[in-house]
C-alpha cells in the first residue's frame, strides 16, 4: 500500500480550494473535511503498517517462531503505534526541503522482533540503528526479513546496551540521530545509561523546534519511571508529554481491536483491550 503522508491531503486541498468560486468555498465546511481526510491518511499508514507486520508474522512463523510467546511487541499497544508514526513522518516528510538521508536516522534500543523497525522504516527513515541484546533467536530472523526488505537501511548491533552503545559511539562518532527510540531494559541502571548514552548521539539545541525527539518507552514501570524522572531532576532532558495506550488481546495478531473507516479516530473496542494493562510512552528532547 502506497500511502501518502499527512502534508499531502492538507497540499492538495489547499491546491483545489484555490480554484473554487467564493460561492463554492462558502457552502464547503473547510476545517472539518481536512481533519476527516488527514484522519484517515493517518490510520491509512497503520493499515499498511498492519499489513506488513502480517507479512513479518508469517515469515517467522514460516521459520519455526512461536509468535505468540515472543516477548514484547511495540505493535500491540495501537496508540503508541499512531503517535510514533506521526512523529517520524512529521519529522521525516512533512516540509521536507532536500533532507539527505543522513537526517533521516532513528537510533532505538530494543529490536526484539522488529515491530517498531518496521514501523520507523515504513515512516520514511532512511537509516535505523538498531540495539539488541540478542537473547532471542528470531531477531536475527526478524532482521534477515527487514534487510531483504529495506536494503542497507538497517544496522542491527547485538550486545548488552551499556556496552554496545558508548563502544558504537566510540567507532562511529558522527553518528546522528533525528529520532531516539529507548525500549530496552527495564532496571534503572539499564534504563538510566541508555539515556545517558544516547546523548552524545543527538545535536543539542536550545530551541524545542530544532534537533532531535526523545521517545521513552515504559515509562509507567517503576524503574523506568525513576531514571527518566532523575534525567529531568538533573536537567539531561525535557518531556514534553506522554501517551498512554493500552494492550490488545490477541498476541499474535496486531491491532486487534475494532478499526472503522468513518472518519473518526479508530480505536480498540472494549471487548479488545486489557483495561487492567496499558503502557505509558513519554517523548520530549535532551537539554543542552
């Protein structure tokens, strides 16, 4: 599916309302048929994104995974997935004058089966740097698949974070990243060091407009919680907000909840969710 991004719907109404009589635009409730057709651009992209997080299933299903038992998956929790492919495509295509691919990159922690790789790569990311621990044998399935996929666009380095990253930074010290992604593991130690380390890998700059965009998964887990409220003690960074979201049902089946095509908002159904279980995502920037 070859979707358009947001800015496009607001660039093509604009484009025809400009060749409207008075008359016409006068009778045309302008605010609320762009809200409706960038609403429903939007789930366009997780509709796609759904469709080839199938296609990943199967594929490792085909090569003996039992997806249902694998740990984590960034794609059952639907509003994390809608706020994180918003950010990259604003980041990525909207008023996107000539960025090279290098302004493209998004640095994460955590690759598990490849969900949110996936969901930055279908976003428009030319370059995904990707850590893992590597505990689980279907990443480097998961990674064989993303590679045919998205030729050279991905760079998966295994190891434990607190190691593998400053070493990463170390051997490649002009690597920048537009987007940082934190989901890996969930101690504070763990927590803490990846948003100490993942610092030197942005451009700092005192205007939120400008830079990078730090996303912190989990924050809801005590742990978690406690090394990003200690980074904002300290003044390493700035959240901006958080989304909460809660977690489908079915494991082995992406976004089961209820999807409409109404020009509202789709949103998981009562009967799909786990009211007792939703994830916190916060999001905000490293301070100079």
């Amino acid at each position: 599916m070859d979707v358009s991004p947001e800015k496009t719907v607001s660039n093509a109404i604009d484009e025809v309302l400009s060749r409207l009589d008075h008359g016409t635009k006068a009778k045309m409730d302008i605010t609320v048929t762009k809200a409706m057709l960038t609403t429903m651009v939007r789930e366009a992209h997780v509709l796609q994104y759904k469709s080839a997080l199938h296609e990943l299933t199967e594929h490792l299903k085909e090569r003996g995974v039992d997806t249902a038992a694998m740990e984590g998956s960034t794609s059952m929790f639907l509003e994390k997935v809608r706020f994180m492919q918003a950010t990259a495509l604003r980041e990525f295509t909207a008023d996107d004058h000539g960025k090279s691919s290098s302004e493209k990159t998004v640095c994460e922690v955590g690759f598990n089966a490849g969900h949110s790789a996936l969901l930055w790569l279908l976003a428009g990311a030319t370059r995904v740097v990707s850590f893992e621990l590597g505990q689980h044998s279907y990443s480097h399935v998961a990674a064989e698949w993303l590679s045919v996929r998205f030729p050279g666009k991905l760079h998966l380095v295994m190891g434990d974070s607190m190691q593998s990253v400053p070493l990463y930074h170390t051997m490649f010290p002009d690597e920048k990243c537009n987007i940082v992604f934190i989901d890996g593991g969930h101690k504070f130690e763990h927590a803490k060091s990846d948003m100490l380390n993942f610092r030197k890998f942005v451009e700092l700059s005192p205007s939120a407009s400008l830079g990078h965009i730090l996303l912190v998964d989990d924050t809801n887990m005590p742990e978690v919680g406690a090394a990003w409220a200690q980074a904002q003690a300290e003044g390493t960074v700035v959240e901006v907000g958080m989304v909460l979201s809660h977690c489908a049902t079915a494991y082995n089946t992406p976004f089961s909840g209820s999807l409409h095509w109404n020009g509202n908002l789709f949103s998981e159904t009562s009967e799909s969710i786990r009211p007792y279980w939703a994830g916190s995502l916060s999001f905000g920037r490293y301070l100079p």
